[in-house]
C-alpha cells in the first residue's frame, strides 16, 4: 500500500502591475478630494490651525480630535480622521497596525475640524 499524495493548495494569484506591485482589486470607497492645505505635525498645532466644526457636521476626510495622553479640551493630544457618520480611521502609534473604529461613543473627544482646501 502505498501513500496517498495530497494536493497543495496552490497560493492564490494576486495581480501585480508591470512593476512587481500589488494592485487593487476595485477602487477605495473613500475617496477625498486632493486638498491644497498644509497640516501642521502635532495635534495641538493641527487643532490651532484647522477650522473648527460642530458635531453632526462632520464629513469624510474631517479630523476628530481627543484629549488623548497628556492632552486636555483646549490641547487635544490625538487626532484620527473621520471615515463616515460612525467610524474613524485610527492610528495610535507608529508601529501600530492602522484600524477603523466608532468614534460616535467616545467620551474624550474634543472636537472637529475641516482642512481648508
């Protein structure tokens, strides 16, 4: 009796542009118009500088900002970026993979802002 040869499962093909590159399969849903303004670096400075908004004006590409570690309503500590009416994308910290949340039942948030384009 001899063994029986089990297949491998072959690893599924992913297409790659003519540069070795993966490309994606359909478009992002989030599509943000390019804008012609600077964001400072931190998020004190980004909250100083941005044009403020109120809740329930927020809009895809509106950054949400928090008190975050060190921060405090007038000197937020965080900013993500708001994706639609509930989530956000959030990033931690470097080296922390970049997840989607609901900002919608935070109590630390300090409040919105709009870039200017």
């Amino acid at each position: 009796m001899g063994r029986r040869r089990t297949r491998r499962p072959q690893p599924r093909h992913r297409p790659r542009s003519e540069h070795g590159r993966l490309r994606l399969l359909r478009p992002h849903p989030l599509r943000l118009a390019p804008s012609r303004s600077r964001l400072p670096r931190t998020a004190a400075e980004q909250w100083h500088a941005l044009h403020h908004i109120g809740p329930g004006y927020q809009a895809p590409g509106d950054l949400v900002s928090f008190q975050g570690s060190g921060g405090s309503p007038n000197h937020p500590g965080h900013v993500d970026l708001v994706l639609d009416t509930n989530r956000m994308i959030e990033t931690l910290r470097t080296g922390l993979r970049v997840r989607i949340s609901r900002y919608t039942t935070r109590q630390d948030i300090t409040g919105y802002a709009r870039p200017r384009s």
